[in-house]
C-alpha cells in the first residue's frame, strides 16, 4: 500500500495551499488527491473565458439543488470547480476578504484564534498585492492580486452614478473601511487568472516529496478505531487504499467534504441508517447549517454598443493571446460595492453589488439577443439554512442539495431593500445617454409583492456555499477551531465548509487564509 504522511482530498482553493505549506518540509510526504484533471483548457486562464466555464462539464461538477420552495420549486444550478485549482480556476477571480466583524464573530462562537487580527496576517501572507503595501496589504505573498488591465466604460458609469445617487467611493473593499463602490481587485497575474493551482501548486510541484494524482476520485476515509489512517480512492477505474501515517485533510469544499464524512461512517446515525451506512462516530452537524448568497440580476437595454455584448470575441481573443491585453483580461464583474440596507444592525454592509457591462441571465448559460449591461445584488449574511444529505452511497452521485433559500423572511426583506437600490443607481443620470428599457424584472414590476414574485422567479446561487463542516465547540459543530474533526484522531477538514457563518463577500480570499493558517497550525505541531 502507497503510503504518505499527509493526505489532501481536493485540490481546490484549499488544497492547492496545504499542498505547497505542508510540502514545503522536505521531510513531509505529501498526497494531493483531485476528481477533475489539470487545468490546461486555456479558457480557464483567461479571465474574459469565465463566462464559457460554467457549462464545461469536464471541469466543473455542475450541481443542482433540490426543488427550492421558497423559489417556485425551481432547481438552482451550483457550478464548482473540478479542476486543479477547484473553483479558483472557474471563478470571477474577485478579491474579497468580508468584513473584519465576520471573523471577531467566529471566535466568539468558541473559536479561539479566528479573529479580525487573528486573520489578517494570513490573508496577508499569501498576498501578492501589485498595487496596495500597508497595514492591510502585503506584496511578499504567493497570490497575485492586481487591479484591472482593462475595464469596460460602463463600469466607471456604473460608479459615477452609484456616487451621483449618495453610495460613497472606495478604492480598497479590505482596508479599513468595506463599505462603498469602487472596482474589485482580482486574483490575476499579468492578465491571466492566478489560480491557487497556478499561484500555490505550480511552484511546489517539481519538489519529489508532493504527489498529485488527478482523474481520482475519494471515495472512503479509511478509519481506524476513531483514528484516521488512510483514504480509499478509485484511480483508474480501480478502487485502492493509500495509508497516511500523519493526517487526511478534507478540502473538498462545501457539498464534497461533508458527503465524504457520511460515505465515511461520521454524521447523523440516523441519516447514514437509511443509506446502510454503519455510524463509526455520530456527529449531528455534518451536512447542516448550509449558507449560502442568494443573488438577483437586474438587467436593462443599452442604446449603444459598447457592452460586453457587442465585443468580437475572435479580435478579443487575438489581442489577449498576443497581447494579455483588452477585454480577454476582463473578469466582467469589474466593479461593484457594499452598502447598508435600511434594516442593517451595524455599521457592516449587508449587501454586496457586481456591476456587469453585459447581458446576464441564467449564469451566462441564455444568451440575450443585444446588447445591456446587469446588476448582481446578494444579502451577505442570510439567516436560511440549509443542508446536504446522501442520496445514495455511491461517491459518484451528487449528494441532495437543500439551501433553503429565503426561508428566512428576513432575507426576502432585505433582498426587496436591496434591489430597490439597484433600481436607484440605474436611475441615476449618470445612465441616461444609456439606459434603454429594463428586461428584468421589467419596468411594470413595482410593489413589493411583484418584487418578491420576482426574487421567487429569477434568483440564482453566486457560488458561495459554506458551513457544513462547522468549527465550534457546540452540538453541532464539526471540528474544532484548529480544523480537527470532533472525536477523530488525524481527520481534519480545511475548506469553506468548516466556516461557521458565512462572511461579508466573496468567499475564495477566505478560504486560502483558512489553508495558510491550519498549514502552520500543522507544521507547528508536527515539529
């Protein structure tokens, strides 16, 4: 049997990180395990590329929720990245890192070490920062984080009349203050996506003791006792079992890590009964507490071409290939901004904006005829819960999705709030010499009770899910606050599902400062 010391299932925004830290003493034998293959489909580095990526199924998993009540019963399409480099390779490469009361509230949910200044030296650490170096920006790090090459003129309309409307600017969203619009830095490298397979993996693979197996899919966390001692995988069509005298690591995000605990004997007896699966440890909270950003686009007519829309994607595609110039480097949410609802509790934003100088519906997946220009708008912190469960024991087949969106009527609340300001900033005069009518919801839709019908009929996932693998010291909580699975020796679970609540943003920036930080954690224990 192969053996290694550590063991990492996901070779994500995660994974990639724990593979280059934990790799990085020539005395670790270290294991990374990837479902999808390499990232060599060249759509994936270019940033403009990301609008093909979400219906390639080789490498994105291409979830669906279950029937969503609250949203007509409609499924809800989850791309995630099955690549190296997971979803950082197929995402809007959007550098957020929430705001710093999100961590002060995880470490007073019984997570010593997780705070705002607990945090942000991991952020910064993995930072590359090509244009900010202060008390909150680093450009020592692995990650590169840039502003634009090019960006749409829409997007400094957007801005001008987000401004013209009372919304403050901002020119950094993870300074000392998030609230404003301004444009998003992205994880980019002269003008290509900086993935976490290219920032992080890249460099360590050529080291003889990291091992990367891709096309291998996870299929049982191999338990000793209430010890974890090795995985069972299918490579090849073959189903074997590699040993890790250390640790094995779970970073397969936030519907992969979960399922592969309940394939593996840990969760709720009862749930697993139904499957045959015997419980090795009972841990109730492994699936639940699932969050996720609820999204509403807001999309109207552009008299003039000069939207994404309009854009000849042959000379596009020469001039960035040539060049790494023009709009092939765009990631098409180039700016956006954060703002309090009426109804928000503090001074943190409650909503989050993406601007987009095209025509978006369906994820990119229906093209509209013309040419427009859209407006995401998500509730950051929703109160719905949802959960992941088995459907069957069979690693294969995608687990049951249930969000739960809205269930909460809290969250429909300030989504009304929410897209009343979208409306407000397309209003503005900044807009007039483009504006033409509003394809959704339509400018007839004006009651709250219409809005609501069209929150229940539009809304889409912005690809955020976390917290199914809850840190905590609670019932429900699934490891601890250095990632350890509760009462499993050697099983630790280090992605965006042991995230507690979900943070004010994006949730890729998170998730690498959750790997740098258990990465020292590990070394640091292992010495």
């Amino acid at each position: 049997m192969k053996e290694f010391d550590y063991i990492v299932v996901g070779a994500g925004s995660a994974g990639c990180v724990l593979a280059n830290r934990l790799s990085a003493d020539q005395n670790n034998r270290v294991l990374l395990i990837e479902a999808g293959s390499t990232d060599w489909n060249p759509l994936i580095h270019m940033p403009a590329g990301l609008a093909k990526l979400v219906g390639i199924k080789s490498i994105n998993w291409g979830y669906d929720t279950a029937p969503e009540p609250q949203l007509n019963n409609r499924r809800l399409y989850w791309p995630r990245g099955k690549v190296l480099g997971g979803s950082s390779s197929i995402n809007a490469m959007c550098y957020c890192r929430g705001h710093r009361k999100d961590y002060d509230l995880w470490e007073s949910m019984g997570n010593p070490g997780w705070g705002s200044k607990d945090v942000l030296p991991y952020f910064m650490k993995s930072e590359n920062n090509q244009r900010l170096q202060n008390e909150f920006h680093s450009g020592d790090g692995l990650l590169w984080v840039s502003d634009h090459i090019y960006t749409n003129p829409l997007s400094d309309v957007f801005l001008a009349a987000a401004e013209e409307v009372g919304y403050d600017r901002t020119d950094d969203f993870n300074g000392l203050r998030q609230r404003g619009f301004g444009y998003y830095q992205v994880t980019q490298k002269n003008g290509q996506r900086h993935s976490t397979a290219q920032a992080f993996l890249k460099p360590a693979k050529k080291r003889d003791n990291l091992t990367v197996w891709t096309k291998t899919m996870a299929e049982q966390v191999i338990l000793t006792g209430k010890k974890a001692t090795g995985l069972r995988v299918r490579k090849g069509g073959q189903s074997m079992a590699v040993k890790a005298t250390k640790e094995v690591i779970l970073s397969g995000g936030a519907i992969n890590s979960p399922q592969l605990l309940m394939l593996s004997g840990i969760g709720q007896a009862d749930e697993l009964a139904v499957h045959g699966i015997d419980c090795v440890h009972e841990l109730p909270g492994v699936g639940k507490n699932l969050q996720d950003h609820l999204d509403v686009c807001l999309v109207q007519r552009c008299t003039q071409k000069i939207t994404y829309d309009t854009v000849s994607e042959v000379l596009s595609g020469l001039k960035y290939y040539l060049f790494k110039e023009g709009p092939g480097t765009s990631n098409v949410a180039e700016a956006g901004g954060f703002w309090q609802s009426p109804q928000a509790q503090d001074d943190r934003p409650d909503l989050q904006f993406h601007f987009v100088p095209a025509m978006l519906d369906d994820h990119g997946r229906n093209r509209l005829k013309g040419s427009g220009y859209t407006l995401h708008m998500c509730v950051l912190r929703p109160e719905s819960r949802g959960q992941i469960t088995l459907k069957s024991t069979d690693p294969a087949e995608h687990p049951q999705i249930e969000a739960n969106y809205l269930s909460a009527e809290q969250d429909l609340q300030l989504m009304i709030e929410g897209f009343k300001i979208q409306r407000r900033i397309f209003g503005a005069g900044s807009f007039d010499p483009f504006r033409d009518e509003e394809i959704f919801p339509g400018s007839e839709v004006q009651t709250d009770e219409q809005i609501t019908e069209f929150i229940r009929n539009k809304a889409e996932s912005i690809y955020h899910p976390i917290g199914t693998c809850k840190m905590g010291s609670d019932d429900m909580a699934v490891v601890d606050h250095n990632l350890q699975v509760h009462g499993i020796e050697g099983l630790r679970v280090v992605d965006a599902s042991a995230m507690p609540t979900l943070v004010s943003g994006n949730t890729n920036a998170p998730t690498i400062m959750m790997a740098e930080k258990i990465s020292d954690v590990i070394l640091g224990e292992s010495h």
